[in-house]
C-alpha cells in the first residue's frame, strides 16, 4: 500500500484514467461493431434486391469517418498507442471498400 501522500495521490489518478481509458475504448469498439453491421446489412440488401451500392456508400463513408474520426482522437489523448490504431483503421478500411484494395 501507498506510504505518502503523493503515491496515494497517484493510485487515484491512475484510477480515474483507467475509467476513463476504458469508457473511451468501449465506445470505439461500439462505433466499430455498428460500422461492421452497417456493412453487412447493406451488401446483402444490394446483393438480394439487385440495387446499386451507391446508395449505401454515402452511409458507409460517413460511418467509416465517423470510426476514423474517434480513433484518431484516442490517439490523440494516448488512450490507444500510434500503431494500434493504423492497424484498426487498415483493417475497417479493407472491408468497408474491398474494390479500393
């Protein structure tokens, strides 16, 4: 257990931030899981009706950025490291757009 006032003060930081760490994890987690179904229910939508997918694209590239957009910001408060992040946005981008690749 912490002896003086300082480390004790740090066991609450390091508290604090881990809620706040994981709270910011699960909600891009979140955001993946919904982009994913996204993607799924509108390729088999355009597969079974025979429509075009320009439709969905607008859908997709928004919720694509919007995905981009939260990871980049937990890099940006070092919640996620650099390189896990790349991975994330390499890997939501190959099965968003799989012609692109």
């Amino acid at each position: 257990m912490a002896n003086n006032k300082s480390s004790k003060k740090r066991i609450k930081i390091n508290k604090r931030n881990r809620i706040q760490n994981n709270s910011y994890k699960s909600l891009i987690k979140s955001h993946e899981k919904n982009h994913l179904s996204l993607i799924k229910t509108s390729s088999e939508q355009a597969s079974s009706v025979g429509e075009e997918k320009s439709d969905y694209t607008a859908l997709l590239r928004a919720s694509f950025s919007s995905v981009v957009s939260q990871i980049d910001k937990a890099v940006k408060k070092k919640i996620i490291h650099k390189n896990t992040a790349i991975r994330k946005k390499t890997n939501l981008f190959k099965k968003t757009f799989p012609t692109l690749n």
